[in-house]
C-alpha cells in the first residue's frame, strides 16, 4: 500500500483527502477511492483533469508514494481570448499603439 494525497481547491478553501492505496493504482482511480467526489459537488466526474505536482498528467497515469493528485477545475474564460479584450482595452484608452499594439509613445 502507498499513500497518496488528493487536493481540490476553490477560491476560498481547499479539500484535502489522503488515501491509502495499492501500487499500481492510476490517478483517476484514486480519485474515484478517496471519496472527494462525494464531499465536493464542484466537480465534475466525466470531465476530470488531473495533475501531480502541478504537472497535468493523464487519468491513467499510475501514482507514486507520497503524490500529490490535484483535481483541476475548468477554464472560465479562454485565455486567448481575455488577452484579446485587454489589448483592446488598452488601444482604446490610449496605453497601446493602434496599429502596432505597442506601448503608445508618450
């Protein structure tokens, strides 16, 4: 047996679960085992993304002693987007070229 963390973190607290499972076992199937699913509605079973030790890693990638499994929650913007709307803004407000989209010259 090995032993394994699993963290789920929203803005305002985090849920942290340490089970106790067999060598082998993959990273969803710890995630299933420790029962977090249960105490955190937030998340989404069918949709899981995972990582250890901030690296994203696949579902069946197979945990070490000691791991860190991090269920990760989903985007709620597109970062390309959002890149977008604040190079904009900053053409808009003068603080960027309008063409280039630079830094404007002072």
């Amino acid at each position: 047996m090995i032993k394994v963390e699993v963290v789920f973190a929203l803005p305002d607290k985090a849920t942290t679960v340490t089970v106790d499972v067999a060598e082998g076992t993959s990273a969803e199937q710890v995630v299933l085992q420790s029962g977090i699913l249960e105490r955190c509605p937030e998340i989404e079973p069918t949709d899981l993304s995972l990582g250890i030790w901030n690296r994203t890693v696949k579902l069946h990638q197979v945990v070490k002693d000691g791991d860190r499994i991090e269920v990760y929650r989903p985007l709620i913007a597109d970062p390309k987007e959002a890149r977008r709307r604040r190079a904009d803004k900053a053409k808009e407000e003068g603080r960027a070229n309008k063409i280039t989209g630079g830094r404007a010259k002072a």
